[in-house]
C-alpha cells in the first residue's frame, strides 16, 4: 500500500467510491507514478518509476484502463467539484468549449473517425496554453490504443490530472512566499504548472516508499549541496 502525504491522500480518497478495493491499490500506483514519470505516460514507465517493473502481474495496470468497470464521467464530476471548491466558491463559473477536430484514420485503427481534440486546441490563448503545457509536462498526446475503453479513458485521465495536480499543489502556493523556479534571466512571480507539478512530486517523494533498489545495499552519505541539483531537475522534468 502507498504511504502518501495526508493531504494528498485527502484529495484521492474522493475517488475511491468509483472502483473496486483491488482496481482502487491499483488506480492509486497509477497517479502517482503519472505524476512522478517524465515523457510520454504509458503504464510500462509508470511502473517503472515507481520501481515495479519486475512485477508478474503487470496486466493489472493495463486493465485499470482497457477493462475494469468504472466511469470517467463521474470521475470528471468529482473533479469539477473539487476545482469549483477551490476556484469559485460563489463566484460565476464560465466553461470554454473547444471544437478542434482530431481525424482518426487507417484500416485497422480502432475508433476511427473524426473527434473533437482539445489537445491540439490553438483558439484561445488560456485553452492554448492549458494544453500545451499538458503535452510538455504530462505527455499527453493523441491515443494509439487498440482498446477501444483504453483510448476514451487516457487522454481524459490524463487531462484530468492536470487539474489533479493544481489542486494538490493549491494549499502551497497561496502561502507568502509559493515555490517559483526563477532564473537571473526570468524574473518569473507567479507559480505555473511546472511549479506546482515538482512541489507535488517533492512531496510524494518525501513519503512513498518505492522498491527501486535492494535493502540490503550500503548507505552512502552524500552532502545536501550535491544532491539538491539532481533533486531540482528531477521534480522539474517534463
């Protein structure tokens, strides 16, 4: 089982009504190694990152996505709950709608056809870069699958996680001071996504416990002042 931050373990457990207990352990691995894995996020490098790739039943990630019963539409909702919580307590909510259209072709594509793709969205400026920076950082792109659940369920999960991440790293950044990466040459202000996905990952990496090496290895002591720029350039990967 993860051992999570309690408050990121707060904002999950929303979601833990919509699967079974077992698909739930599974769904959990998933997020946080999306979070956690650089590039494209395809279930062999969650599971490496999260140091399972060596695991037999590895087919249970793939099912998480092309076979178990849940629904994306009221994990969406729960979502929306949470965001609206956070953004617009009483305020008016204004949603954009995007008609980008993706064509799906080739004869033994499955699902071929021609779609609304918000992630290839180029209309408006917010939409533009919400979406860009969903395909730098969280490897979203046109889905591939040959299942047909796995195609509607990945793109929307992963765009989904975007907002996840925001609202995990939301607690942090309306402190005094929120963590901004900036540079002699970028007086950069405010946080942005990239920010707020390398807190969230500096969080989990304080807490979960990840087999990626053996426990009977020697312990080598390495000084702060080497460590911190791998550990900064890791949180910050795309």
């Amino acid at each position: 089982m993860l051992t999570l931050p309690p408050d990121i373990m707060a904002v999950l457990t929303t979601f833990a009504p919509l699967f079974t207990r077992p698909v739930w352990q599974h769904v959990q691995v998933l997020l946080v190694g999306a979070i956690l894995a650089p590039g494209r996020r395809m279930v062999s490098s969650v599971l490496r990152v999260m140091g399972l790739e060596q695991v037999a039943s590895f087919g249970c990630y793939h099912r998480v996505l092309n076979r178990a019963v849940w629904s994306s539409r009221e994990a969406s909702h729960l979502l929306l709950i949470l965001v609206i919580r956070i953004v617009a307590p009483s305020g008016p909510l204004v949603l954009g709608i995007d008609e980008t259209i993706e064509r799906r072709r080739g004869r033994t594509i499955t699902a071929a056809g021609y779609y609304r793709d918000p992630v290839r969205s180029t209309k408006r400026r917010r939409v533009e870069v919400t979406f860009h920076e969903v395909r730098d950082h969280l490897g979203v792109e046109t889905q591939r699958q040959w299942s047909p659940l796995a195609i509607l369920r990945t793109t929307s999960a992963l765009l989904g996680l975007f907002s996840l991440v925001t609202l995990l790293a939301h607690p942090h950044t309306t402190a005094s001071a929120p963590p901004v990466r900036a540079a002699a040459w970028y007086d950069k202000q405010a946080p942005t996504f990239v920010d707020a996905l390398a807190l969230v990952r500096r969080q989990i990496w304080a807490t979960v416990n990840i087999p990626v090496s053996p426990a009977d290895t020697d312990m080598v002591q390495i000084p702060r002042s080497l460590i911190d720029h791998p550990y900064q350039t890791l949180a910050y990967a795309a």
